[in-house]
C-alpha cells in the first residue's frame, strides 16, 4: 500500500469516483505541504514501480551491471558522465511509461480502447529508444575495453 492508497481506501470506489467524498479533506491529504511531504510521495512512486514493474526491476539489474562494470575497467569521469545519465534516463523513462499505463488503465476503466493502446504503446516505445541509446553509450564505454582484455 502506498501513500495515496491509505487515503483512498476509505471511502467505496463508486462514490470516489462520483464525488460522493469530503474532497477537500482527499486533496488536503494528497496535497505537497513540505519538502519532506514531497520526497516521501516520489521515494512511493520509486518503490511502487519497483514492487510492480517487472520491467522496472530488470532495467536496474540492468543498470547495477554496467555501474559494476564502469568501477572493475575504471572508467574516466566522462565516460561515467555518459554512463549514469543513461541509466538514469532509461529509469525516468521507465518512471513515465509505468504512470501513462496507469492513468490510461484508470481513464480506460480497464476495458480496451484503441487510443488507449496507442497512448501505452508510445510510452514503451520511449523506453525502447532510450534503452537503445543506453546500450549504444554502453558499446562505446565498454567494448574497447573488454577488447584490450582479449587482444
């Protein structure tokens, strides 16, 4: 359960979604009050995707090789500057494809819809470029590398 969903829970779904709630009281709790407020609500969102998306997991294995391997070939400053902004970028990509299917499942009421399909499909296909540039970044960083080893 994370931190919206102890707000939401108690009141039935139908009458949430027909405005038969105290909303004021739901948005004062949902609502950033400090910079604390505001971390705990992205840490949630981080650990939620994690817990959740199983593409989310495999993109930081993913990641935590490549961190491994930039410390075991000693990599230069740059080449980590390249290295972490990619990882870092397939996360946040990752991040945003995982909110757009869950707003689209939630606007769609889990029935299909072709937009929605369209909408989900472009997400992942953000994913799918940014994860292609980070395994582009990853060749660069690492093949001469591990060439040296063997030649």
């Amino acid at each position: 359960m994370d931190s919206h969903d102890k707000d939401t829970k108690i009141y039935d779904k139908v009458d949430f979604q027909n405005g038969n709630t105290p909303t004021k009281n739901v948005r004062d709790r949902w609502k950033n009050t400090n910079f604390l407020s505001s971390l705990e609500f992205a840490v949630t969102g981080i650990w939620t995707a994690f817990k959740q998306e199983r593409n989310m997991r495999k993109h930081a294995v993913s990641g935590l090789l490549a961190i491994v391997m930039g410390l075991l070939f000693q990599i230069s400053a740059t080449e980590w500057l390249f290295l972490l902004l990619s990882v870092s970028l397939v996360f946040m990509a990752e991040l945003f494809n995982s909110a757009i299917e869950n707003v689209v499942d939630l606007a769609a009421d889990y029935q299909f819809h072709l937009r929605a399909k369209r909408a989900k499909d472009m997400a992942a296909g953000a994913v799918l470029v940014i994860s292609l540039f980070a395994a582009v970044v990853g060749c660069f960083v690492f093949l001469p590398k591990i060439w040296l080893l063997f030649f």
